[in-house]
C-alpha cells in the first residue's frame, strides 16, 4: 500500500511542486523582473508555483501575507519587489536596487502589523502610485505613507527611513520634485 501511494506521489508531485528555481533568486533588471508566475512556499522544502494573476490581487495577497507574518520578512521583500515592478510602464521601471532598498525597510517594519482596513488600503495605494508617472504629488504622497505608517503603529524614526526610500522609488519614476524626467519640447 505504502508503495503504491509513494509511486503515485512521485508521479504527482514533479508536476506541481519543485525546488525553488535557481532564476527567482536572481536579481532581475529590466523587463525579466516582472514575473507573472510566483513560487510560494510548500513546506518541506518544496515551492509551489502560484497561477498568474493580476498585480492588484498581488498586491493585496502580498499585503495579506504581511499581516499574518507567517512568510521571511526577504521573501515578502522580494514579493512585493516584483509585484510593484508590475505596475511600473515600460519606459518608467525604476532600479531594481532601489525599489528593493524600499520593499525590505516597508516589509520589516509592516510584517506582523495588524493595520485596519483603511491603512491597509492607503498602503496599497501609495504602493500603486508610486509606481506611476501621474496622480499626487510627490511631497503628497509620501505624507499619506508617512500618516498611514504613524498610524498603523511605526515609530516615526522608522517611519521616516521607509518613506525617504518611497521618495527615492518616486523620484526614479517620476522626477524630483514632481518634475519631469525629460524635459517637453
């Protein structure tokens, strides 16, 4: 019996779990780094590869894993990494360095936290915007992160680490200061 379920098993399992792929570890730079496959976690040591989806229901399963802080604070950092790069237009993707810098300081400080529904959705919307060449400005919207992130319970040392790093992914999509990245003619 134990043998038919081991062969069974050994059938199955290839087709839907296998270890963590060697090209997710790497450090994307350009249009590689906007999986739309994401492996997660299967225990044992096995990954599971997560069916595509969109990048606002990445976002909120990210964010969702977050709360329950179940998941390595870097594997969260490196989640939320490739889902914002999602969201960035094609000739705007700022560094990957420098989305990174911010997704670790915002993961640390977020994992665990227990943010209401509201913050939770100021969050996400800060993230989708930063991302984005129009919309608030940048002084606007980094003091929305900085309110949200006050509120959910980060001390506002912390706070003000995670939001120069906000401004700094901003600034890499949109210009310092609001100001195009290239001047009209």
């Amino acid at each position: 019996m134990r043998i038919g379920m081991v062969s069974a098993l050994s059938v199955l399992l290839p087709s839907i779990c296998s270890p963590r792929p060697a090209a997710a570890q790497l450090n994307p730079a350009g249009p590689q780094s906007v999986r739309q496959d994401e492996f997660k976690p299967a225990g044992g040591g096995l990954w599971v590869k997560r069916v595509s989806s969109t990048p606002e229901q990445a976002l909120d399963s990210t964010l969702v894993t977050l709360k329950e802080g179940h998941t390595w604070q870097s594997h969260l950092s490196q989640e939320l990494a490739h889902v914002m790069m999602r969201f960035a237009d094609d000739g705007h993707r700022p560094p990957w360095p420098v989305v990174v810098r911010f997704t670790d300081k915002l993961t640390r400080e977020l994992i665990g936290k227990q943010p209401n529904s509201a913050q939770t959705t100021a969050v996400r919307e800060c993230i989708v915007e930063v991302m984005r060449r129009t919309g608030t400005s940048n002084p606007g919207l980094a003091s929305r992160l900085r309110q949200t992130l006050i509120g959910i319970g980060i001390d506002s040392s912390k706070t003000q680490l995670v939001v120069s790093d906000f401004i700094a992914v901003r600034e890499t999509v949109q210009g310092p200061d609001d100001s195009p990245l290239v001047k009209p003619r």
